[in-house]
C-alpha cells in the first residue's frame, strides 16, 4: 500500500497500467537497500539525480573527509593535551564526564596549547585544499553537464520582462517589432505569458466539459477526450512566430477569439536560432530603460513558476527588500521559542522560573531527560514551521523558477539555522540574565571563548538527536506516510501518490549546520567529531537510497547550489579559527594567538581566489561551449527540428495542466526532442 | 610669465607657434571672468569641459538649490523656534552667541520640535525629488554623449586580458586564432600590449638618435625628424590584422625584427566591426576558465594607463585587497593628527596637555584664534597629503585607465574626508578621554545627539576656513604657480607649462563633504546654511572659470562620477535623519521620533529605486543605441573610413611618448577620424 511513498520514483518509471502487476520485491524489508545505496556509482546517480543530487552527496563525502582528518587529529594530538590538562581534575572524571576532553581543562597559559594551533593548522589546510579540489570538479562537471546535454529549450530561450505598455499595440506585436529590429538575424518567435486566472479559467472549463460529458466508469475514454480537448486548447497559445505553419493552426477564427479572450502579461519567452544568441540576448542591456525590455535566462520549461511571472517587474526590488526584512523578524521572533529552550539547558533557572517542576526534577532520571534530550527535541519541533514560511517568502520575493525558489529559500533556511541555533545558543545560553550581550561588543571575543567551550555538551545532545532525528523521518517519511494513510483510507482515494523532488531547501542547511557545529568543536572538543563521522556516515547512505528510490527529478539548476555550500563552509572554517583565536586569548598563550592570525587572513584569501576562479562559471555560461554545441548541432542538421520543437516547449496550458491533473499522465503534449534531453523520469512518466 | 598657469586649457587650443604674439587681454586683473563664468550656458560647459565638468557643476548646483530650501526652511521656521526654546537664555545673548540658534537651545519634551520635523520632512522631500530629477537629466545626458558623439575607438574596442601562455605560439597568434574561431564574423584586428621597459627602451633609443642628429638650435628640423622616426617607430606595432592592407608596411622585414624584439603581453586591444559585437565580445564570458581571456569595455586611446595593462590578471583580486587594507589603516593612522586638532577646540584640555601654552592663551584673541581657526588650518595642510597617497593607492590596485585611477582615488578621498573630518570630530571630540567611544554602540545615538549640535561652531569654522582656503587656491594655484616661477627663474626652462586635467577627485569629495556638514545641521543648526550657501555661489563662479580658462579634458568618463555622488548625496540625507532622531530623542519627543522613522526608510527605498531605474544606464551602453549608431555609419558608408582609423588609435608608442614628450605637440600622430569625435582641446592641440 505504501510503496508509492518509498519507491516513487521507481514508481513513476514505470507504467501505470502494469503497476499492480508487478511484484516489489524490495518493498520486504531487508539491508540490500543498504548495499545497493553504496554501490551505486556517482555516474548512475548523476544519471538517476541529475547535478544537483551529486553536489549535494559532495558535500557529505567532503564532511566525511575532513572531519575523519579532524578525528584523527582530534584522538591522538588535541584529545590527550585535554585530559592531561590539569591533572587535578583526572580523579573526577566520572563525575566530570565530558567536560575533561575539552579546552576548557587545559591551564592557563599552558605551553600544550600548540598541540591545538597545529591541529587548527592541518584542518584548515586539509579543508581548503578538499574544498578547491571539490569546486574544481563540481566546476568542471558543471560546464561537461551543459557541453553533453542533449539540446534543452532553456538555451535557446531568454525571459523578457517588463515589456512596455503601448495603446496602439498589444505586448506581443511590440516585442515582435522590437526583437526583429535589433536581434532581427536571430530572432526566432515568442511565446507570451498570460495572466494566471485566464489560464485557470480555461482549464476548469475544459475539466467541467469532460466531466458533462463523462462519467467515472468510462474513464480510459474520458482520458482520451481529455486529451483532445487539452491538446487543441494548447494549440490555441501556439507560439506566435513569424513562421508561416504558425498560421496553419486547426481552427484560426476560434484561435483568435481565445487568444483575444486571455489576457497578456507584459511577460514573453523569446526564443532564438542559437544558443549564442540567447546568450547575449540575456547579457545585453537592451533599452536605454534599464527597467524595461528586461531580459533573463530562461529557466527549464518544467522549471518556470507561472504564476509569478505576471508580477509587474517594478515591484521586485521592493519585494526583495520586504521579504528580506520580514525574514529578519521572523528570525527575531523566533528567540523566543529558542530562548525557552535554552533555558531547559539550566536546571536551577528552570526550577527558578517554573517552580512547579521543582518535585518532577529531583529524580536524576527526569533530570537528565529534561538538561540533555527535552531542549533538542523542542527546538527541533519549532524548526519544523521554518522551511514552509521561508519557501512562502521565496515565493513572495518573486523567483521565476521553482529551483530559484528553492534556492532562496534554501539560503534564508541556512542563515536563520546558523543564526537561531548555534549563535543564540552560544550567546545568550550562557547569559542568560543578561539579554544584552550583543551592545558589548569589546565582551563578545571573551564571551565566546567561555561559552562555546561551555555549550559542548548541549551540541553532542543536539547532533545525536537532531542526526537521528532527521536521517529516520527522512528515510521513514512519517508525513508522507500519514498523508498517503489518510488519503487512503478516510478519503478513499485510489490515486498513486505523485512522487517529491529532492528537498535540497531543508537538507542542505540541515547538513551544512551539522558541519559548522562540527568545524568549531573540532579544536576545542574533538569528541562531537566522532559523533558527526557516524551522522555523516549514515547520512550517505540514506540520502543515496533517497535519491535512488524515492525522489524524482522535475528539474535541473546544474550545481547552483555549490557557490553557497562553499561560501558556508570556509565561514565555517573562519568561526572555528576565530573563536580557537578567543580560545586562546582567554588561555593568556600570546604565541598561539599570533599563529592564528595569519590562518584566518589566509582562509579569507582563498575563499576570494575561489570566488574569482570559479564563480562565474555558475553564473554564465561561457560563449566558447555555447558555439560548439550549436556548430555541432548545425552540422548534423538537427537545427531544424531543434528550432520546431521549441515553439512548443514553454506551454504555459500544457505545463500547468500537468500540475493540476494529480494523474500527470493525463494532459502532456507529445514528448518533444528537447525533452529527450531531460535526464530523470519526467520522460518516462508519460510513456 | 604666469599665463600658462591661468590660461593654460585657452593656451593649448592656440597654435604654440603664434602664442607670443596673441594678446592676452584677460590677464589683467578684471572682474569680467565673474561675468563670463555666470554667464556661459551649460551647452559651451558641456562643449568645452565635457559632460564630466557638467556633472561636477550640478552638484553645486544641486547643493544652491537645496540649501536654500534648507536656508529659507531654517531661518522663518526653525531659527525662531530655536531662539525662543529656553527664555532664560534670551538675556545672556551676548556670551553665549551662536549656541542659542542650535536646537540645544529647545527645552526638553517641547512641542515645538513639530517645527523640527516639518522642516527635516520639507528638506528631505524637496532633496529626494531634486535628486530623482538631476539623475534623470544626466542619465540622458550621458545617453545623448554616447549617442551623438563622433565615432569613438574605445566603443568598437575590447580590451583582453590573460591571455593563456602557449609554447607553441605568441600571445598574439593565439589570440587571432581564439577570437576568429569565436567572434569570427566581426573579428577586425588586434593591437597587443607590449612590456612597459620595451616600450621605454625604444623611446629612449629613438630620443638619443634624434640628439645625436642635431642639437637644440635646429628644433624646427628635429621636431619633423622626431616625428617621421616615431611614426616609423609605430608602423611596426602596426595592428596584426587579417586585412591584407596590414602587410603592406613598409619595411616588413624591421617590422618584424621589432616585433620580436618587444616583449608581448598576455594583454591586447581588439577590435571589432560594429560597436555592438564589441559590446558582445565585453560582456560575454568567452572561455571556461573564468581567470583566462578576459574581456573589458577598452578606455579611451588617451586615457589607457598602459602600464598597469601589463599587470597579470591573477594578481588584481589581490592588489584590490590590499590597497583596500592599506587605505583602511592609513584612514587610522590618521587620527593621530586629527586626535591633536580636535584636543586644540578644548581649550582647558590643551591648557592642560601643553602648560607652556597657557600663558599665551589668557589674551582673548589668542584665545578665539586658536579654538577657533588654527584646527581648521592644521587640519587642512595634513589633509594635503591625502590625495597623492589615494592616487597611489589606485596606481597599484591596477586601473587601466587614468578616469578609473581618478574614480578610485576619489572614492577613497570621500570615504577617507567624511570619516576624518566629521566621524572621528564628532565622535571623540566631545569624548577625548573615552576612547572606546565605539565599544558601547548602545550609547552611540546619545553621544551622536549630544556632539552633534555642540560640534556646530567647529564646524562653521571648517566650512569658512575650508572653504575659503580651497576655492582661493583653486583660483589662485599657488602649487602650480610656485613651480612654474621655480622652472623659469631657477630650472631656466622657457617650455610652456602642459595644462592639467580637473581634479575630480579632490574637488568632489571636499564639494560633497561641505554639502554633508549642511545637510547634518540644516535642521539642527541652520546658520551653517547660510554660510554654506555663499560657498556654493562663490565655488559655482570659480569652478565654472576653472572650466573655461584653465584645466584640459584629456579623456572622459561620461559623467561615471554622478552614481558615487548620487549615493554620497543619500548617505549624506539618511545620515541628517538619524542624528535628528538621535536628538528628538534625547529631547524627549516621542512624537517627533515616531514621525521621523517611516522617513529614512522612505529615503533609503528611494535610492534602491534610483539604482534600479538609472545604475545600470552608467554601467553598460544599451544595445539599442549602439545598433542604431552601427546602422547610421553602415548607411553612410563611414565604416570602411573608421576601421582604418581604428587600427591606429590605440599605439601604444605613439599614445605613450606623447606622455614623455612635455611639448605635448611633437610626436601626435595624424589626427584620425575617431579622434574628430572626441569634445575637448586634443582636436585642437594638434592642429
């Protein structure tokens, strides 16, 4: 009964009808999922995932490598320095438990503080030579990824916005006059956008005709006539192109009388007779108006979110600037839950504040089970409400696309996570009583040096809990499951469950914050490194199984994703430098302090040097593998087809229906060529 | 003997051959330059001094305008208010002189602060609306410059950088292969760049030879000797284009000897056959290697500072940093003079650093002098020093064009002047012996409320002694003057003195740091307007004379200065906001708090929309205009005429011993089409 929720993607590679036949073998619990996950090569999983899954299993693999060398180092040179430490303290170490392996057992001014400067040293090197290795290669797997791709429409395209408003013509002839005149060589046609009710209104017509006309037991047929119906209304939006067989559509006098009917956004996808040219054609400035004649790479067909593309282009910068703002309040309003959590952490503010609990307390079990477990499992609760609001601000902001949607949510996840749960944790955790740590900022350096050491305990809680936590829902998908049970057995709904794509947006800054945690702890208390190599472990293996079984691939950034992984990590790198510099401030060891220094201002530099070798190749294309490809493409003649196939690729009829009829089966247009070329199972789902 | 000081840009225009027998009758002392200066329309401005000196002009004009708004707002609403605030002070008038005009002078908790707020309300809606206006007119200023100028070789140029070594082929070889591969349709030609030692060697060489020929009495005779040997020198850097007219040279055999003698750089000029496939080949990233074949908009053949070209491109991001560094700890470094300055308006502090003093400082007019004009003097003669070591500083980062050296030099100035002279008088100022004033950002609006307005009478002495200072030097050029007599009494040089280019980058930020203290105390303390104003009057007649009468305008940037001016201006206004906040909240008034707020966000999104709407028009030409300019020349079959010209607009023997050549006459080459396009004096220097 559930398969759908734990092989969707499996699911949707085969053929509905068959479905109920076939026996899932896998489906018996058993470990060969585990050995299946691990053997996979990273070709099958790019074939299967596309870029972004591989980039996103690169970052496992790449905390894998770093922190096994922090473990390393961390067991046989910075772990023995801290027992040793003060030797006082050997006797106690049952009831010390934990804090004797951290920093904070070592004395002052002791001369064993270089045994934790080389360590920050040998980490901070290991991990920025794995991170140019790894960007190189993501780099380069980037630009081979667009270079073997098969043609795709997104190359041949460019989003036009912001057409102006002129009262003797409509939105599409002025961009027709505008783009022959100064792209008149390579302009090929357009397709306009219309406003989302008209779209809306025309498909629930057509639903509400075919349910008239049909009932639910002649179901194949009403499929059939859906179909017709679907695929002459898409033709009714038939690229309005230069082109004479554009003209030739099945009933040119209706044609006209939709077409007049749905209303047009000053919004178009231009198309263009090569990929070179749609590459300038998106770089050039074209009007004297920055903000109009607006133009944009085109996202993937499947990519494109509709419905913001009827946002007036003007409104943008402001959304941008509002829903910035807004997510900075939501990160404010969200201490306070956090603040009650971290008071959870400190038994006698508790009992202060709550006295009530004092009884329940005294049991050393409920103890343990309110310091260690409960703060954890309330946060990780609250945290549950982030990746919705943050998507929803995404949304607001304006992205064209749904993998930019995810994108910026993803980073507005990534800062509020980093944000909300270490720093507030580390900040006020240990201050609680003073809420204005911040308007000292001369304090901050100190603080941070007693407190992060402090907070160890509360992170290992947090990695076991929030790791075990996050790797059993994503491999059980509880949700999921509970959806599918419910739809099931209350609705009574037979309909397979339509398969998810990747939550890059909440598993990458989920991933990312277990990482920093780690990179800071790696010095000070390197047995949370042990923890995390387990977490990482396991993590590869699911998130490879996930990726394998379960999620599909709608669409594709291309490693997009890398820039930001990268950025987090070498800030990660620098906050474990800076606060190892707190560290050792506190510790009065002025050598180790001086060592320090020029780490960071390296660590800094070759962030930059990455960000001039490599960024600009995920953020444009290079013209050299644009004209390859399209001499390639000219030369076998395949140009022409290419050039056919792509009025029909941005259909906003047929690929909103496709949303709407949760059987995706029902409404797609004929497989084009330049869907061929779209790896993963969209291809399959309709054959 | 001084004309050339005075008259130096009226000087070049005339033939040097008949400047001894031209009467200059404006060089007696006469009012008329008043009457000439007012009376010039803006047309001869922008004809004369081109659009950057009109830029530079509206800011002052800008600044007239505003202040006197703020003038007529501070004296009939807030001078009163201000003056009757605390009745007790009426009487002691005469003590406590300009202090009674400054909003200290309020009660607390007054209503009268309406008075205030409407008048911060007033000026920041008229500041806003003048400002929206005046980046509107210069950004069609500037488009109507692009458009309308005569054919330019920058705009059918792309420089290209980093060039990838090969052992198989020269720099230039692999680059004509490289952009006829890619750009093969609009390829035109190449002029590489050679060592800048290269280039020296063979100047010096060809100098040597021509004193060897003759001596100093026969110039007529070595003067056309110098240029046919230069001319001959440049054949053979003669572009290595495609066209079979480029090998008809006429000795090929020494052009190639000298070819291989020069040493390449990984650096070239290329040229284009339309002015949009140059603007194609700038913006479009061309290999996948991001740090190789990097394409620039080129600058103009006089304004190339060639020997930064030969910098390699890996090494800018780092040259960037650096110099960036090194600003930021000469900023600080310059606190130890200002920290002096600003102890000398304390008196019983001096009194009491430097007990010698105090003897002299009893008599009264000892007393005013020194609180009140000796900081202003001391103050200026070290900010003397800043512009040389700000040129520096942008020398090394690597500009490559003497407008973008100047731009950076002026950036820095501006950040540097505003921090120097208003921050760190404000800020410890009133606070010498709390030097941790920025440790507690807590206490920072307080300590902005309360410095601010006791900081008024400093600062009217800072805009009269700086003003004063600057706008007579400007007039008078003591510098220039000084060194003129030296070369002719002392050195017992006769050559004329070359005429400079207007110094934008000194006279721009002290203009905008003049209109920052106004726009500061407009509200607080509205005298400083007045004052203000006569400044700009005065600064309006001298700079327009200086325009006319003095400086050259060897190259130009196309009013690139107003972006950096246009966010100054808002800074400036954001900034007069919230040290108003800061002082209706020390005062009290919750009212007037509330009501300013919703105003600086307001100021804020009014510079993002600005930025949108006009930002990108200064960053890059719209394809629009230069298809149109293509399509003119192409109609008037100019083309073929100006492809010639290019190929011998960017040499750099010819560009660079026009630089080492003082008579700046000798070794021009003949005057090409291209350069018939450029407004200014160099179409007249030559003929």
């Amino acid at each position: 009964m559930n398969w759908s929720v734990y092989f969707g993607r499996r699911l949707s590679q085969v053929s509905p009808r068959r479905s109920h036949s076939v026996c899932f073998q896998r489906f018996v619990p058993s470990p060969s999922w585990i050995l299946k996950a691990w053997e996979t090569p990273e070709a099958e999983i790019l074939a299967v995932g596309g870029l972004d899954a591989v980039v996103f299993l690169r970052i496992i693999l790449f905390s894998l490598r770093i922190f096994s060398v922090a473990a390393f180092m961390g067991i046989f040179l910075v772990l023995p320095v801290n027992y040793h430490g003060q030797e006082m303290h050997q006797d106690r170490i049952q009831s010390e438990s934990l804090e004797v392996f951290t920093i904070g057992n070592v004395k002052l001014g002791s001369k064993w503080l270089w045994a934790h400067c080389l360590a920050l040293y040998i980490i901070s090197f290991t991990a920025c030579l794995l991170l140019y290795f790894e960007y190189n290669s993501i780099a380069n797997m980037r630009l081979a990824h667009i270079r073997t791709s098969l043609p795709n429409p997104r190359h041949f395209s460019v989003l036009v916005r912001a057409i102006p408003w002129s009262p003797e013509e409509s939105y599409s002839d002025s961009l027709k006059k505008v783009f022959k005149k100064y792209h008149g060589a390579n302009y090929l046609g357009h397709q306009m956008v219309y406003h989302r009710g008209t779209v809306q209104k025309l498909l629930t017509e057509t639903r509400k005709l075919c349910k008239m006309i049909s009932s639910d037991k002649v179901r194949d047929r009403l499929n059939i006539l859906q179909c017709t119906l679907c695929s002459s209304t898409s033709d009714s939006f038939r690229v309005l192109s230069d082109e004479p067989e554009s003209m030739n559509g099945k009933s040119p006098s209706r044609e006209r009388e939709i077409s007049s009917n749905a209303k047009e956004t000053p919004a178009a996808f231009v198309f263009f007779k090569t990929r070179y040219a749609a590459d300038i054609a998106a770089n050039v400035i074209l009007s004297t108006n920055p903000m109009s004649w607006v133009t944009n790479y085109a996202p993937e067909p499947h990519d494109v979110y509709w419905s913001n593309l009827s946002i007036p282009f003007g409104q943008l910068w402001l959304r941008k600037i509002i829903t910035l703002l807004a997510a900075i309040v939501f990160m404010f309003l969200f201490l306070i839950p956090v603040t009650f959590v971290q008071g959870l952490t400190q038994l006698d503010q508790l009992q202060y504040s709550l006295p009530f609990l004092r009884g329940i307390l005294k049991e050393k079990y409920m103890n343990q089970l309110v310091t260690g477990y409960l703060p954890s499992v309330i946060l990780l609760l609250f945290l549950y409400i982030v990746p919705p609001t943050m998507m929803f601000f995404a949304v607001i902001e304006g992205s064209i696309s749904r993998s930019g949607r995810k994108r910026s949510a993803c980073h507005k996840i990534l800062y509020f996570t980093i944000w909300n749960v270490f720093f507030v944790n580390i900040l006020s955790g240990s201050v609680l009583r003073q809420l204005d740590a911040l308007s000292t900022p001369k304090e901050i350096p100190t603080q941070l040096a007693r407190a992060v050491p402090a907070q160890a305990t509360f992170f290992m809680t947090y990695v076991l809990t929030s790791g075990c936590a996050s790797l059993s829902s994503e491999l059980m998908q509880p949700m999921v499951l509970i959806w599918n049970w419910f739809k099931r057995v209350i609705l009574r709904q037979k309909d397979d469950m339509v398969p998810y794509s990747f939550p890059y947006h909440t598993e990458v800054p989920r991933v990312l914050l277990l990482g920093f945690i780690g990179f800071i702890f790696s010095v000070l208390a390197p047995l949370i490194v042990l923890l995390l190599l387990v977490y990482f472990f396991l993590a590869y293996l699911v998130y490879r199984n996930q990726i394998l079984n379960v999620y599909i691939t709608k669409y594709e950034s291309g490693g997009l994703l890398w820039p930001t992984v990268h950025k987090t990590l070498v800030f990660s790198l620098v906050f474990m430098q800076i606060t190892a510099l707190c560290v050792f401030g506190l510790k009065n060891s002025k050598s180790a302090v001086s060592f320090t220094i020029p780490l960071v201002v390296c660590t800094m530099l070759f962030n930059e040097y990455c960000r001039q070798r490599f960024y600009p190749i995920f953020k444009n294309t290079s013209a050299q593998i644009l004209i390859e490809m399209d001499q390639e493409d000219e030369q076998s003649e395949r140009m022409e087809q290419i050039h056919q196939d792509l009025q029909k690729a941005y259909n906003q009829i047929t690929l909103k229906s496709q949303d709407l009829h949760k059987p995706a089966q029902l409404s797609r247009p004929t497989p084009t060529r330049s869907d061929e070329g779209r790896i993963g199972p969209e291809r399959d789902q309709g054959s």
